[in-house]
C-alpha cells in the first residue's frame, strides 16, 4: 500500500533553522548536512525542500550529535517570521491578531500540506484547533511542539503584549523538555485527546506594530498564487471535506459523494486511503469542529446539537464528543473560561 507520507516535504527554510540551533553545541553545516546530501544553500533556497523522511532522520540525527533528546524549545524560540516565507510576511502585515490567525488557518497547507489549522471564536474563550496527519516521529512531535512555542513569542513581538494561552497536544511529554517549562510562561498539556489552543477572546482585537495593509493585500496575492500551484483542491480528502462542510440536511453517505465526483464508492475509498485517510475519519473531523463552534457560540440545547451533527440522540453524540476531548459536551460547555492576563 502506498504510503502517502512518501509525497509529503517539509520546506528548507526548517531545516536552516535546524542547522542554525545546532550550531550552539559548534555542529557545523558538513557535520549534520554531509550525508544527507544536502547544503544550507539548497535549503535557503525559495524553493528549498526536503522529504518529511529525509527531515526525520535529519533531525534525529541532530539529537544524537547534540545529546539533546527535545529541541523544540530551541527551535521554537529561534524561529523567525522570515522562516515561514510568504505566509509569514503576510501575517506579519495583517491588521490584526485575529486577521493574521485567519491567514495562518486559510494557508497553513502552503508550509505544511499534512496541517490544519481552525480558529474558533467565542464570547469569552477563543480555541485553535490544529489537525496533523504525520505520523514520523520525532519530526511530528518536534515541528508541532516547536510550530506552537514560535507562534506565541512571535505573537507577542507583532502585538507587544503576552500571549497567555493553555495548549493542550495528543503526544507525551518529550524527554527533557521539562527542562525548559520553567522558560514558559503559557501552560503546555501533553497526552490530551485533541490539539488546541485556549485563550482569552480579547486577544484577537490585538493591533499588530508591523500592520501594513498595501504589502499585507501583496504578500496574500503571493500565497494564493502559491496556494493554486500547489492544486489547493486537487486532493481528494479536501473535496470530500468541503462536500461534508457544506451539507444542509445531514451528511451525505459516501456512496451519494462518490456519485456527485463521478466515481464508484469502491475508487473513493481506495483514493482517500492513499492519501491516509477514509470517510469516516473526515466525517469525525468535520463534526468536531462544528461541534464546538455549536458550544461556543451558541445556546442550542444538546438535542439540537446532536440534529445538527446528524446523530440520532444525545448520548451518541456525547460518546462521540467524549472520545475527541476526554469530557462531555455539558461537561466541556461548563468549565472555566480562560482568565490569563
């Protein structure tokens, strides 16, 4: 079976950021790069790539030269808005906290194909819901961990305040990586049913000290030129998820999807498992999110919750909503809004 992390890259911008924080324990570019065939300037390249196998083994390799078994807080806290290219130029210039998550959410998959990323806003309490479908690790568990660590302390360098926010991940603990929580000033949780990040809503009005609404509307035309080179919607999962999405009157069955894109449920089935990935996994996907969107924003009681997320009753759709984040919808409606400041 075809393994659909085979077609997966990781841009080579990360892997000079790598280079860079291995370069304080004195590795030098031969050392870590040589027998990988790979140079920092074919890296630094605009169009620089690496498979996420090559990029997994190089990293693993950089803990062994380094004896350090977590450098997501080093990467994490060295990473730059530059490193993220255009995307990163484009959210630097936004209006707003809330305009440049918007812009991370719409073209996350220009840097990261296998990534997704959802901002749900509530009155109170906002999420990011952040989705991988890698599964090599160390690499999956080092990119999110360092990916989120970034984001924050860049956060707070384009609006001037702190970014308190609870960030809950689905993996362990990294060995080590308690070393540096003391360095943190935002509360981290580890083996946790789903990935998100829970902050106060007021933070989103934040001005960014960098907006720049002329070479903001230039660097978003860069990314959708990007974003339509990379055949934004040419893969199957996306067109079934966008089918799902926008359903009115209950979610389609897989035979009826696979009709309206002319094709057997038999080829449907077979394509969406060479991307990794099946029906009913984006059907699960697509009703978490509108699930707590429901609970956020909304006073709709659990009944009608459960109509609109087409289960037959309130203890199916409990069961479900309990397996995607360890509480009960009424449980998860009820808990304490977050109140860093």
């Amino acid at each position: 079976m075809v393994d659909p992390q085979d077609n997966w890259i990781i841009p080579g911008a990360y892997g000079v950021l790598l280079l860079d924080v291995v370069a304080r324990w004195g590795i030098s570019e031969q050392t870590l790069l040589g027998e990988f065939g790979l140079t920092r300037e074919a890296l630094a390249n605009p169009s620089g790539k690496m498979s996420v196998k090559v990029a997994n083994e190089l990293l693993r390799y950089a803990h062994h030269l380094t004896g350090e078994p977590s450098l997501a807080y080093h990467l994490g806290t060295q990473m730059r808005i530059s490193t993220h290219g255009f995307i990163g130029f484009a959210i630097m210039t936004a209006d707003t906290a809330r305009d440049a998550l918007l812009l991370a959410s719409r073209f996350i998959t220009i840097r990261i194909s296998y990534g997704r990323l959802t901002l749900l806003e509530g009155p109170e309490e906002s999420l990011i819901l952040f989705e991988c479908d890698l599964k090599l690790e160390p690499l999956r568990t080092e990119i999110i961990l360092a990916l989120c660590i970034g984001i924050l302390f860049m956060g707070e360098v384009l609006t001037g305040e702190r970014m308190n926010a609870k960030i809950s991940f689905d993996f362990p603990e990294p060995p080590g990586f308690h070393r540096f929580r003391q360095l943190l000033h935002f509360d981290l949780e580890f083996d946790q049913p789903v990935m998100q990040s829970r902050f106060d809503t007021r933070l989103l009005d934040l001005k960014l000290v960098s907006a720049d609404p002329v070479a903001s509307q230039l660097a978003m035309a860069q990314c959708e030129a990007e974003l339509s080179a990379l055949g934004e919607h040419t893969r199957l999962a996306a067109k079934v998820r966008d089918v799902l999405i926008s359903a009115k009157d209950g979610y389609p069955a897989m035979e009826l999807i696979a009709d309206s894109l002319h094709m057997s449920d038999r080829t449907l089935k077979r394509q969406l498992a060479a991307e990794g990935t099946s029906y009913t996994e984006i059907l699960e996907e697509v009703r978490h999110r509108k699930a707590i969107t429901l609970l956020s924003r909304t006073d709709l009681t659990l009944e009608k919750i459960s109509e609109q997320l087409d289960y037959s009753d309130v203890a199916n759709f409990t069961r479900a909503f309990k397996r995607w984040t360890g509480q009960t919808p009424g449980r998860w409606r009820r808990a304490p809004k977050f109140s860093g400041r």
